[in-house]
C-alpha cells in the first residue's frame, strides 16, 4: 500500500506533460531554441511593411517594427521598441502583414537597430507555447 502512495505522490510532484494541443516535436524544438539563446522576449508586432523584391529570384522582405511586452530571458526590456526583417520566398498575404500579433524572438544578440530575424527565431504567439516556459526540456519520444 505504501508503495502506491509513493508512486500517486511522485505523478503528482512530476512536471506537467507536453501541452495536449502541441506536437511533442514542436514543443521540443521550441524549448531548444529558448535554452540556445541568450535573449528571448515577447513582442507585439506594432508595424508591419512589405518589400518587394528588387528582381526576379530574390526574397520579399517584411519589415516589423515591434515592442517588448515581456522579456524572458537576457537584456529585453518591457517596452523596448525593436526594428527587424525577415526574408519570405512567396508574396504574404495582406492577414500576414496585419498588426497586433505578439510572437517570441529567440536572439543571441539583443540590438534595438533594424536586423534581419534569423530562420526559426521567431515564432507565433500560442497560449500553450507559455507552458513551455516553465517546464524542463525534453527529448521527444522517438517513432
């Protein structure tokens, strides 16, 4: 009987289990690239612009102007006002380029100048992404 016990209290004391609407693979990866970084923040997209490309071939670019609205971890500051870029293959649509989203931004340096965003540092709001924030990483289960 004693044994039971110490197995429920050891469920109990155990971190929560990946957020059931996320894939244990997105989960994983989001968690890797927060642990790799030296800043991680939270901003709300306040301005967005498009660019076209200057010649057939080259990527679109969209410019974001954006605000801390909560730093996670190294130098952000709630507030800070930041100017990025990111390089798209294909035209966005008009939704894509509408403010107001809030996505996290994975950095190693942190700079308030204008700077192109890496592939994979920045990633869209998800109310369950947040869980991740608090929780150990770990490997995804191998299929």
């Amino acid at each position: 009987m004693m044994q039971v016990f110490l197995i429920f209290g050891l469920l109990l004391a155990t971190p929560a289990a990946w957020p059931a609407d996320l894939p244990e693979g997105k989960a994983w990866t989001f968690q890797n690239y927060l642990k790799d970084s030296k800043h991680a923040i939270l901003v709300c997209e306040v301005q967005l612009s498009l660019k076209e490309p200057a010649k057939p071939g080259n990527h679109y670019e969209i410019h974001v102007s954006a605000t801390v609205v909560r730093p996670i971890k190294g130098q952000g500051r709630t507030g800070d006002r930041l100017r990025y870029f990111i390089l798209c293959e294909d035209k966005p649509s008009v939704a894509a380029l509408a403010p107001g989203g809030l996505s996290y931004l994975f950095l190693d340096e942190y700079v308030l100048d204008e700077f192109m965003l890496d592939t994979g540092a920045g990633w869209r709001y998800e109310p369950e992404l947040d869980a991740l924030l608090t929780q150990p990483s770990k490997q995804p289960n191998p299929k």
